[in-house]
C-alpha cells in the first residue's frame, strides 16, 4: 500500500469514526458522505478502501469481526488499534496547534475577482452571500435542533466552528459589495486578452 495513502486527509476523518465504532469500509464511506456534504463527490470508494489498507498495514487499525448477511460477501469491520489511537491524537493535536494556510477555490477565484468586471462581480458576490445565507441558516437550524435533542455541544463544535466561518466571508462579501457599489474598490480599466 503506497505511504501516501496515510498523507490523505480522510485518514484523520476515517481514524475518528473507528475511535466512535467499528466499521466496515462501506459504513466508512456512508458516514464520510453524510458528514461532508459538501465534499461528497470527492470522497470515493476506492480511495476509502485504499486508506483503510494503508491504516491496516501501519498497525493502526485491526480486524474486529467477519460478518455475513444473506448471500453477500463476507464484510470484514475493523476497529482502532491502540496505535491508531496514538496517531489519531498526534495528528489531532499537530493539525489544532499549527495554523495552515489553506487554499480553498474560493480564495483562488477571488484573486481573479476582477477579471469580472464591477457588475459581474457584484452579480457574484450578491449570489453567493445570498446562497451562503441560506445555508448557513439552515445549518443553524440543524445545530439548534441537535443541541436540542441533548447532544453535547462538544460532539458538534465543528459545526459551531464551520458556522462562524461561514458568517465571517457572509461579512467580508458584505463589506466588498459595499465598497464596489459605492466605488470605494478602485477597478483598473479592462485590458485587451493578449491575441485579440
């Protein structure tokens, strides 16, 4: 199994779901899926069950129990090894202490933001903080009812985390548009593409 396997960031994801339960690979990919919405498509079966191998290799998760249901194949579940856990707590710690600059394509678009032009811009901007808005109420909601079903706010601080992040590019969109409409950010003449 390549050493890259354990470079991938699914692996803290996959570590702290066996830390809850055993599961069986297909469970970890469900669970993957339900958590991160919003990079579902990128989470794939075989990278998955690539990661897992690696995990298994590294003396980081075992075998739990070999189950069968009906005529389907065997489904082995693994749990979290001692050393798993170890590592679950280093990577934990090292990615909580040390702040990472992270490149989101957010971040990479909005460094081309004027190539749209003061009106394109503003359509754009206006269209995410309204789709952002939506989202992060519903989000919210979410976490309130959950919150209200008794789960301690502990078990879901990365929802609370992922809401302030929302709010804080809901105000700095905010603050943009505000300066495009009123002039405040300056906008350089359009220059001919090269070739035309």
């Amino acid at each position: 199994m390549p050493r890259r396997a354990l470079d991938n960031p699914l692996v803290l994801a996959i570590l702290g779901l066996l830390l809850e339960r055993p599961m069986h690979p297909y469970d970890l990919l469900g669970e993957l899926r339900r958590r991160s919405e919003y990079r579902a498509a990128a989470i794939t079966r075989g990278s998955v069950y690539d990661i897992v191998g690696a995990l298994l290799a590294a003396g980081w998760i075992a075998e739990a129990a070999r189950l069968r249901a009906g005529n389907r194949p065997e489904r082995t579940v693994y749990a979290l090894t001692t050393a798993g856990r170890e590592e679950l707590v280093r990577r934990l710690d090292a990615q909580i202490r040390n702040p990472q600059r992270e490149f989101t394509p957010f971040l990479g678009a909005v460094a081309y933001l004027g190539a749209l032009g003061p009106e394109g811009a503003t359509d754009a901007l206006a269209e995410r903080a309204r789709l952002l808005r939506e989202r992060t109420a519903a989000d919210e909601r979410r976490l309130a009812g959950v919150l209200g079903e008794g789960v301690p706010r502990l078990h879901v601080i990365e929802a609370e985390y992922a809401l302030r992040l929302a709010h804080a590019e809901l105000a700095w969109i905010d603050s943009v548009l505000a300066e495009i409409r009123t002039g405040a950010l300056a906008w350089p003449g359009t220059a001919e593409p090269h070739g035309s």
